[in-house]
C-alpha cells in the first residue's frame, strides 16, 4: 500500500514525501522494489552515498532489468 502511493509520489517529483512513505514500506518487507524507489529519491535529494546502498540492497534481492538500469545510470551519473 504505502509503495504504490509512493510511487505515484516518486513518479509526480514529490520526493521527500515519497520516501516517508517508501522508508515505512521498507520496514515492514523487504522488496527489491521499494528499494529501488527508496534509492532513486535520495539520488533526486542529492544522498548519493544512501542511493548507492539501496541500489545495491536492491540487486540483492532481485536483479530486474529496471533495477540494473536505473544503477548503471546512476553509477554513470556519480561516478
């Protein structure tokens, strides 16, 4: 639930309040794609170290292409 609000969060630019949402999805299972939403809103707040670390969580759990994708670009974007 609190994913799929975030994501509508993460997709319109709201990024801080997508992560509030995101943070608490995360404590409650842990899933490859909150990680990568967690990820993608602290690389648009600038935390680069934090994004970096749930990219990887991320890949931990389920190496998608989208997830791949979005860490390449990242990888590439702050290198």
């Amino acid at each position: 639930m609190y994913n799929e609000y975030a994501f509508y969060l993460v997709k319109t630019e709201h990024y801080k309040e997508a992560l509030f949402y995101l943070l608490k999805a995360d404590a409650k299972e842990e899933d490859y794609r909150i990680k990568n939403n967690i990820a993608l809103c602290y690389e648009a707040l600038g935390d680069h170290e934090k994004a970096d670390a749930y990219y990887r969580e991320g890949m931990g759990l389920k190496k998608t292409k989208t997830l791949k994708d979005n860490y390449e670009k990242f990888k590439q974007d702050h290198p």
